[in-house]
C-alpha cells in the first residue's frame, strides 16, 4: 500500500529548468500513477483467505446446528419414554444416563475448534458423500423425501407407457383424420416421401395429384395434378429410398420415373413382342401390374407384368432391363405376376403370381428360386400385395381369395397365421405392418350400397383382430403406415385419401397444415378497358397509368353511364324496328340534319300503325329493303328510302315492290 500511496503523492510534479530552457515549458503536467503489482496481489489474496475462512465458518455453524438437532431429538423421545416407565422419585435408568452422556459428549464435541479438527480428520469417503448430499440438496427444493417416496407423475407416466406396451390398440393413431378429395374414381396408388413431407395420390381417372403438409392450409388442396401416363390407370406410386424421385407404374408397359415435382427423368423401353423368348427383350411386352424401389440402391427398381417377367431397372438406363426373373408354373410353364417387392435388406426378390404361389429370387441369382410356395393362395386369384416385416423374417401377403396369410421365409411351406373373410374386388388391395413390427393392417372392399370398408388391425403374434375402423361407404384400397410420421393413408373407392393421425403420438405430417387458415379467396380483378402502353407518345396522347385495379373498378361503379346494364336483344317481330332505328342514328350525323330524319321515322311507324300492316308482310318488305339499306349514307339516299317504303305500303303498289326497287340497287351498285 506503501507505493501506491507513494504514488498519489507524485501526482503533481515540480518544474524542470532544463525542460524549460530547452523546450520552452515547464513540463508535461501531471505524472502517471504508478502501481506495485506485488502488494496489489498480495492485498487480493488476503481479501479471498478472509472470505475463504468465513464461508468455512458458516458452513461448520449449521453442520453443527443440524447435528445438534439430530441428538436432541432422539433423546427427547427416550428421556419422556424413561419418566414414564420409572416411578416418580427414582433414579434414572442407564439408557437415560447414556443419553444423557452423549449429550454431554455432544456438546463438548460442538464446542471449541475441536469441530474443526474432526472436521478436517475426515476422510474422502465422508467428504464425497457431503458432496453428494449437497448435490442432491440443491436439486430437491424443500424438506427431504421419505424413502420408498415416488412422484405421482413418474408412476403416471410409468402406468401410460406399461398400459401401452400391454395394450397395442393404444398405439393406433386415428382420434383425428382428414380428407384430401383426389377425384370421382378409385384411389389406386398412394406414396409418401420418406421424410413424410409430400404425399402422391393416383387413381383410375389417370391423375396423379401432389400434396404438400407444410405448403397447405385447411382447404387441403392439391398443389400440383397431372397425368404422366395420358389414359392408363395408374397403378402403383413410391418415392425413392432418398426421395428424390417417384416411381409410376400405370396400366401400359412402361414404367416412367418423375422427379419432385412431377417433370419426367425416364422411360423405360418396350420390348420386342414377336421375341418368344423374354429374356431376349429388353422391357416388357404387355400391361404392368406393380413395381417398387430397392430400399438401399437409389438408381435401381423393379416392376412385374403380365407378359410373366419380373425385370430390374436402373434410372440411368433406360434402353434396357438389368436382370429378369421368369416365374414358372408346376409344369413349368410360365404364368403371370400380379404383384413385386424386395426384401428389407433387397437381397430376396418376390413376386405372386396368378396361380396362387409366391416365389423368392436372390437378386442376384435370375434362375432358381430360393424358396417358392405354390399354393399359397387359391389358384386363378391375384396376389395383390406382398409387404416383409422390418426384421426381415416375415412376409406378410394379401389374396385374391378374400385371406391374409403370415409366412416365415426360413419354413415357407405352411403359414403361421391366416385370417379370412376380407373381400378384395382390386388387385392392388394393400397390406402393411405398423412402425413396432407388431401389428399388420389391411382393408376390405364393399359393393356399392353393400356396407362401409373397413380397415382392419391385426396382432403378428396371435393373429387376433385388434381393432377396426369404419373408413367410407366405398372399398379400402390402399392403406400405408408411416414410420416417421406415425401416421396412416388410406385410399378409397370413392377417390377419398383419407390420414389419420393422433395430436400426441404422431409427428408433423396432416398436424401441419390442419392448423392453418383458409386463405381468402380474390375477387377477380378486371380492367375496365385495355390500357395501351405508349412510352415514346407525345404528352398529350399518352394515356394516364392505371396504378390501381381495385382503385378505377370502383370508380367504375360509381359512373352511371359505365356502371350501366345494356338492354337485351329484343326477339322477335320488334328485333326488326329496332335495326332500322339503330341504323338511321348511326347513319344520322352523316346526313343535312337528324331532325329531319326523326321526323320521316316518325312518319314512317305512324302510316304503318294506320294501313295495319300485318308482321308477316312487313318482314317480306323489310327483307327487300335490306341490302338498300347498307349502301344508303347520306341525305338523298334517305329520302329515296322513305319515299319507296311510303309507296309500298299502299296496296296497288305492293305488287311494283321488287321493280320499284331495282333502279335503287343499281344505282348504288
């Protein structure tokens, strides 16, 4: 503190002579302070050992106090305990004396800095569990809970997640649904991109319709719909593993991939169809029945048709198939595959087919089937779908034959679930397990007027109908369960895709767009007139600038001559007067004078009411009159028209009409 002080003192300095002879002043002023580094840290370690000793001192104080409250407390209980087993005036007991003992003990224990020395005998056991209960003290607010104590939120939660896991309808996400409106005709295909953003719909009306969850809002109108396939009912729609492009399988024999937004990225070739051998061909021959995507090569896909090839493709080679799978029959012979897939891990392939058997192919081996089961289905019925389970081991397959069956591929020969009595009129009726694996879904079909298709949940271990949802009063078609969204599309009959979802269990998805508003509609916006824009015109032919459409529109309405209604076109027997009244006023101005010209219209109707001429006659003399009437345009040629129209008006001349009229045509021919 010296130095400092030292330097305060220094603050003002004397006057140089030297300076002041050689610079002509004095001095700079004021010297700077100056600073001794040591006694400053010196003075800043003492000022944190007194705050140091001092916390010590009052984290020791209520250590203390709470130990002396520790003792106290029990020994209370068992002095009064001991005063009422004993009689009065007897001497005390040796638990009372023990305890009294240790209370003595107790506090010479407290007393004194010989705390401080226990405290500091301690050992890093006792430290580290001081620690932890100061720990556990700073995340507790409050007295501390009694042992065996359990929030009643934690068991709430606990309960929720247990009744869960025991109850698997619980799972099911449908206390809420929309409706998005595709079309009039049957849903046929339904795709979700993997990160559940947009969802393709496609039907028999050959529209394939997109549908953006975060661009709509409460109307639920599609943002794009066109038709990739012309007039061929689409089939069958999936995204990418990577989502990048779509797959459109439709109802001709050549698979096309679309990007996003629906432009077109390939065409798959047309195979050769006087070729008897199809694997000399390089794409297919007849109508395609179903296709999907490798779930981890992004480029490769694969399709099924009717000419009996199951082909692989790659998107970028379009002119030819990469392998092809031929399904043969018992007798070998070769039969139609209504519907394709890939395994989970797309090593197997499998296809089912028209006779009732499912076939699985290594991807990378086209001639042996790996395992087959060829009455798996009743013979002559379509397979329309066939789905693996996310673990790989189970196959899951829709049949014509109104069945679900569960097939485990290692024993393909007899299945281990089976449920039927759900028909299927559509040979692409879906099935699809939940994301857990532990329930499988599918629809049913209805006739028209015969009921409401249902959507029907079943558990994979016993295979027992969990639970069903009444959809519509037309057939179930398609139906997908998102993994990430949690949600489930169903396609109708009836052109309904409907999602169902759950405000809790589900994410993003129909919870998106149900929230936002309806946008309000535009009125249309016309211009009164066309507004010519004329930048090089001089100033005063240039047309003002309309800067505002709702702005003159309203000035419009308030203008009578503008906001006027026409009159409508008389019909009939008037609608004839009223063209010669129209032709005189327009021919009017170019005449003498339009007084003159009323006055011989004027003249004109009031003969014709007196003769009483008849319609039918007027119209036979208007007719003759009528290609004299475009060539008259001035003042003459009026007069010569009223005059001849006088005459025939008279019944001797009605007959001298056309000769009467014939120097008036060549005159002004």
């Amino acid at each position: 503190m010296e130095p400092a002080a030292e330097g305060d003192a220094e603050m003002l300095g004397t006057a140089d002579p030297e300076l002041a002879s050689t610079m002509g002043f004095s001095g700079f002023g004021k010297k700077a302070r100056t600073f001794d580094l040591e006694a400053m840290f010196e003075q800043t370690r003492r000022t944190a050992v007194e705050r140091s000793r001092k916390v010590l001192e009052a984290r020791e104080r209520e250590k203390e106090d709470q130990t002396e409250k520790e003792f106290r407390i029990p020994c209370a209980a068992s002095s009064v305990s001991a005063s009422r087993a004993t009689r009065p005036g007897s001497t005390l007991t040796e638990r009372e004396s023990v305890c009294i003992e240790s209370e003595d003990t107790s506090n010479e224990a407290l007393s004194g800095p010989s705390m401080q020395s226990q405290s500091s005998a301690k050992g890093p056991a006792e430290d580290s569990d001081d620690d932890g209960d100061e720990d556990d003290d700073e995340e507790f607010i409050g007295p501390p809970l009694p042992p065996g104590f359990k929030d009643s939120d934690d068991d709430n939660d606990n309960d929720d997640t247990e009744e869960e896991d025991n109850n698997p309808v619980k799972k099911i996400p449908d206390s809420h649904e929309i409706t998005l409106q595709h079309g009039t005709k049957t849903v046929s295909a339904l795709g979700l991109d993997p990160s559940g953003a947009r969802l393709i719909t496609g039907g028999y009306d050959y529209d394939v319709k997109f549908w953006d969850f975060a661009g709509m809002d409460a109307s639920l109108q599609a943002f794009r719909s066109l038709q990739p396939c012309e007039c061929h009912q689409i089939k069958s729609l999936q995204y990418s593993s990577t989502g990048d492009v779509i797959l459109v399988v439709s109802g001709n024999s050549q698979a096309k991939v679309l990007d996003r937004d629906g432009f077109p990225v390939m065409e798959c070739i047309k195979g050769d169809q006087y070729i008897v051998d199809m694997t000399n061909t390089k794409g297919h021959t007849a109508m395609l029945n179903s296709g999907c995507w490798h779930p981890k090569i992004k480029e490769e896909f694969l399709t099924c048709s009717n000419d009996g090839t199951v082909r692989t493709w790659d998107v970028n080679n379009e002119k030819k198939h990469k392998s092809v799978f031929k399904p043969r029959s018992v007798q070998g012979k070769r039969v139609i595959p209504t519907t394709c897939t890939y395994s989970r891990d797309g090593k197997l392939i499998a296809a089912g087919c028209q006779d009732g058997s499912i076939q699985i192919w290594d991807r990378n081996m086209s001639v042996h089937t790996k395992f087959h089961c060829r009455q798996a289905h009743a013979s002559g019925s379509d397979t329309s779908c066939l789905t693996f389970s996310y673990d790989g081991t189970v196959l899951a397959s829709r049949g014509g034959d109104d069945t679900l069956k569960l097939w485990d591929i290692r024993q393909f020969k007899k299945p281990l679930n089976s449920a039927d009595g759900l028909p299927s009129f559509f040979p692409m009726t879906d099935c699809c397990f939940s994301p857990d694996d532990k329930i499988l879904v599918t629809g049913t079909s209805v006739k028209k007027g015969g009921g409401s298709g249902k959507l029907f949940f079943f558990d994979r271990e016993t295979f027992q109908k969990l639970y069903e949802i009444e959809v519509t009063d037309a057939s179930v078609v398609r139906c997908l369960w998102h993994p990430k969204l949690n949600q489930i599309m169903v396609g109708t009959g009836n052109g309904l895709a409907k999602v169902y979802y759950d405000p809790v269990k589900s994410q993003r998805g129909a919870k998106l767009c149900v929230v936002k508003t309806k946008r309000k509609e535009r009125q249309a916006e016309t211009l009164t007139q066309d507004y010519i824009i004329t930048p090089h015109a001089l100033p005063m032919f240039r047309e003002p600038r309309q800067r505002s459409t709702r702005k003159q529109l309203e000035k419009d309405r308030l203008d009578p001559m503008k906001s006027h209604k026409p009159e409508p076109p008389v019909a009939g027997a008037g609608n004839l007067v009223i063209t010669i009244l129209n032709c005189c006023i327009t021919k009017g101005p170019s005449c003498f004078g339009s007084t003159f010209i009323w006055i011989c219209i004027f003249w004109v109707v009031t003969l014709l009411r007196r003769c009483m001429v008849s319609v039918h006659h007027f119209k036979t003399l208007m007719s003759h009159w009528s290609a004299c009437l475009q060539k008259i345009s001035n003042y003459n040629g009026l007069l010569l028209w009223c005059v001849l129209k006088f005459v025939s008006l008279l019944p001797p001349f009605s007959v001298l009409l056309p000769a009467a009229t014939l120097p008036v045509r060549l005159l002004w021919k």
